[in-house]
C-alpha cells in the first residue's frame, strides 16, 4: 500500500509520517525533507530550490517528479508520501509513474485544520522558512494548488479526512483507524 498525506503547511504532516512508518513499516517519502537534504549539500538543485522554498512557493513539478521518480524506483516498500503531491500534475506524473511499477495509492489521508490555528503552530516551530509573511504565502499556494489534488483522487474513493486540530495521539489514532478498517 502507498499513502498520501496531505494537509496544509503545520497540520502536522511530518509528525504524523514518522509514527505511521513505524506503525505501518513504510517508507518515508518527504520532497520537503529532500529538497532540504539538496539544500544542505550544496547541490545545484538544491541552490535553484533555496529562493523558492524561502518565497514559501512551489519547487517546479519537473524537479520534483524528477526526485520522486529516483526513489520510487529504488524503494520496494509501501511508500508515506508527504509534502507530495503539491499540484494536479505532480499527481498525474505519480499515476504514470506508479503504473511502471504496477502499484498505486490505496489512501489519501486529509488533515483538515483551520488557518488561524496553522499560523499559531508555525511561529511557534521557528524553522527558517516560517516568518509569517511566508506562513501565509504558503496557506495561498496550498488552496490555490494543493487542495484540488484532493478531488484528483476523490473519484477513487480512497479519500479519508482527519480532523488535524487535536493532540498528536488523537489524530494518529484517527489515522490508524482509517488504515487499519
Ligand atoms: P514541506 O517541508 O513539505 O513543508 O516543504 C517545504 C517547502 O519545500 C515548500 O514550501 C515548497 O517550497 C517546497 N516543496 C516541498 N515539497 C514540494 C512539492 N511536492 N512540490 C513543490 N514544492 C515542494
């Protein structure tokens, strides 16, 4: 099985992915966490990517399917796929991709939480790209962009929405019990 999570930025995507790959033994896919990763390397990509990422707008989908595509293809786990994908093409190309590999996404899992609430979360995580001029550039690009890949996968019926707004126990649980009926 492979799993999307998605949710706007600060519903608390990350940490929920950390205790679901344990749970469920799947593989951690983060394009926030790799782009990061390129950042810190000092890789071209990652230098390309820095501007973006600190504008709080969208990493192109070519790189992005790019880097999907490599570790998808090395992985022989269900994948946890988190921060992706951002746009309706980014979800296309999964489905291409996917197909390749005769497999395909058996959850979409929505953490729903309200923006005033996502703003609170994110100027108190203090990471670098969080002042709150960026918060709310990204809150922006993710229902402008984002939101509407949750109707890509609507059709299929694998969409479950989480009520994100509770303590980190609670929503794993919601989670777990999506995944587990
Ligand atoms: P995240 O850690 O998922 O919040 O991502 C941090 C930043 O990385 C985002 O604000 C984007 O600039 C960039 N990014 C991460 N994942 C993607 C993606 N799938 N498509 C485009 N940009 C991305």
């Amino acid at each position: 099985m492979h799993i999307i999570i998605l949710g706007p930025p600060g519903s608390g995507k990350g940490t929920q992915s950390e205790q679901l790959i344990t749970t469920f033994d799947l593989e951690h896919l983060s394009t926030g966490d790799m782009l990061r990763g390129e950042i810190a390397a000092g890789t071209e990509l990652g230098l390309k990517a820095k501007s973006v990422m600190d504008a709080g707008d969208l990493v192109s989908d070519d790189i992005i399917l790019g880097m999907v595509e490599n570790k998808i293809q090395q992985s022989d786990k269900g994948l946890l796929f988190d921060g992706f994908p951002r746009t309706i093409p980014q979800a296309e190309g999964l489905d291409k991709i996917l197909a390749r590999t005769k497999t395909a996404v058996s959850h979409v899992i929505e953490l729903k939480i309200e923006d005033d609430v996502i703003v609170e979360r994110m100027l108190a995580r203090g990471r670098e790209d969080d002042n709150e001029e960026t918060i709310r550039n990204r809150l922006d690009v993710y229902k402008a962009q984002t939101a509407p890949v949750i109707g890509h996968y609507q059709g299929q019926n694998i969409v479950h929405s989480v009520n994100g707004d509770q303590s980190i126990d609670a929503v794993f649980s919601d989670i777990k019990a999506v995944l587990t009926a």
